[in-house]
C-alpha cells in the first residue's frame, strides 16, 4: 500500500476518467480495435483482425458478444 495511494487515483481518474481499467470486450472495442489496426499497419499481423478473434471462442460464449 502506498500512503499517496489517493492522490494517485483521484490524480489518474482526472486524466483518464473514473474507469480506467474497463474490462470486457464491448468496453474496450475501440482501444482493441485501434491497437489490431496498428498492428496491421505496421506489418505485425498478416491481416486485420476482429476483437473477439483475440479470444478463445468459448470465453466469449458466457459473455454473449
């Protein structure tokens, strides 16, 4: 525990909004996709992927995408 833990947060949520760390696929769509598009572009990855490609299909089955 850091005892400038607070100020940190209220420091880092000024900057980057009240949830800074989403979870789910939906939440972060356009950081994924930005980051496939990147990866793409830069000659890292053979071609454009989807989000949920990234994913085993059936982690995505519970999560109904």
């Amino acid at each position: 525990m850091l005892p400038w833990l607070y100020a940190a947060v209220e420091q880092t949520q000024s900057v980057m909004g009240r949830d800074f760390w989403p979870y789910g696929l939906k939440a972060n769509d356009t950081t994924l996709r930005t980051f496939l598009r990147y990866s793409y572009e830069q000659g890292l990855a053979g071609r454009l992927f989807e989000p949920a490609e990234l994913f085993a299909p059936e982690s995505l089955q519970a999560y109904r995408i």
